[in-house]
C-alpha cells in the first residue's frame, strides 16, 4: 500500500445480479494510492463484474461504492472516470474506423490535480509500435497492437487508478511479455493499478496484494508473499 494509504475506491458489501443470476455476495474491495492489486479467480468467479459494478457500468443490487471518499454508488461511468479511474476492458474497446492517432488523442485530458504526465509524446514512446502506424486504421492493427492502443489511451486519462481486465488474453507469448513490461512501468509510474490476467505467477510477481474471487464471494485476501505461502489457496482456488 501507498505511504499517504489514501483509499482511491472501496465498495462495500456489494451484491450484484444479471437479470435472476446473484453474482456478487456481498463484495468488499478496496485500493489505495500507488497500490498494484491482483484480482484473481476462474472463469465466471464475478471479477469483471466486481469491476463494472465499481465503474457504473452494472448497477449493484446493494452497497456501496465511494470514490476518493465520495458516494458513487449508481454514478454514471464517466463520472467515475472523471475521478482519475481508467478502464482498459477485456476485448480492448478500440474504434476500429478511427486512426491511431484518433483514438490516443480522442482520450487525451488532465488528471484530477491538473497533472499532464501521460502526453501523446510520452505514449508513443512507451508504444513505438504505435508510432509507426498513426495514421492506420484502429482495425488494422494486429490484437497486441490493439492491446497498446488501449493502454496507451487509458494512460492519456492521466489516471490514478488503472483497471487491466485480460491485458494479455489471446497475446502471442513475445508480444505478452512486452505488455507485462509495460504495466511494471506504470506501476513504477506510481499509477494503482487492478490487474486481472489468467498468468496468476506474473500477476503475483508483479502486485503488492491479491484478492481471490470464488463464486462471487472473496475466498482470500492479503499479500502476494501470504498468497504464495499458501500453495493449497492457490490450487484450490485458482487450479494452477
């Protein structure tokens, strides 16, 4: 956690439905300043309906969720974004008939304090990729290029807060690598970031603390270290 142990999000006691399935049960989640967070689980565990539901994106049956110690519970996405909360979703959400440079400069704003440390410059050179192709087609460009464009114009937020739902899902080994590279570096950036992501050892390497879903319900949560010292948590929870 963060020396200043400022609490960017907390929810708590959620409880979530899609239509008469209860997905989440009674959910507390929290994430401080600075703070790297490994959200863990199966297929199907509630973990990027715990996201959503702390975006807006899904309305929760009942609790609450504060942002900076204000009641957003219900609030619209973008004025949980406006907070400093950057998204980058499973499925990367690009716009295929805008360019590169487009989609980047479309996203391109301060962040809470007035702070411009994320630029069109500074991402382009994290992503030279994806300096080479601005003028491409958002649809052009192959998965892991996609998977720069949105991190890259998640970062062009300037957001204390990244969510990374499946950064590397379907990613060539190489190209997954370089994305892993790239969150050590946000992190380093001091930027609290939530990362889900199936490769549970990079995640663990990489988080302060992790939070393991099951069936929608915490079944552990602490230290990637305490984690790690629990070998049956991890295989009975997570099967690896």
């Amino acid at each position: 956690m963060s020396a200043s142990g400022e609490i960017l999000v907390e929810a708590r006691g959620l409880d979530t439905y899609y239509g008469e399935s209860h997905i989440l049960h009674g959910v507390d989640f929290r994430v401080a300043r600075g703070e790297t967070l490994g959200l863990m689980g199966r297929n199907g565990m509630g973990k990027s309906t715990l996201i959503r539901s702390i975006l807006g994106l899904v309305k929760p049956k009942r609790g609450s969720v504060r942002v900076r110690g204000r009641d957003c519970t219900g609030a619209e996405p973008y004025r949980i974004a406006r907070q400093g909360i950057a998204y980058v979703p499973e499925g990367r959400g690009i716009f295929p008939n805008l360019t590169v440079r487009e989609n980047l400069v479309m996203a391109e704003r301060s962040g809470v304090d007035g702070r411009r440390e994320w630029t069109l410059e500074r991402v382009l050179a994290t992503f030279p990729r994806l300096a080479e192709r601005l003028a491409h087609g958002g649809g052009q460009l192959s998965g892991g290029e996609q998977q720069m464009l949105t991190i890259g114009r998640a970062l062009l937020t300037n957001p204390d807060l990244l969510f990374l739902d499946e950064a590397t899902e379907g990613l060539a080994p190489l190209i997954a690598r370089e994305i892993w590279a790239i969150v050590r570096g946000i992190r380093a950036s001091g930027i609290a970031t939530v990362i889900v992501d199936k490769n549970y050892s990079a995640v663990m390497k990489l988080a302060d603390r992790a939070v393991i879903l099951v069936k929608g319900r915490i079944a552990f949560e602490g230290s990637c270290a305490a984690l790690a010292a629990e070998p049956s948590v991890v295989q009975n929870c997570l099967g690896v």
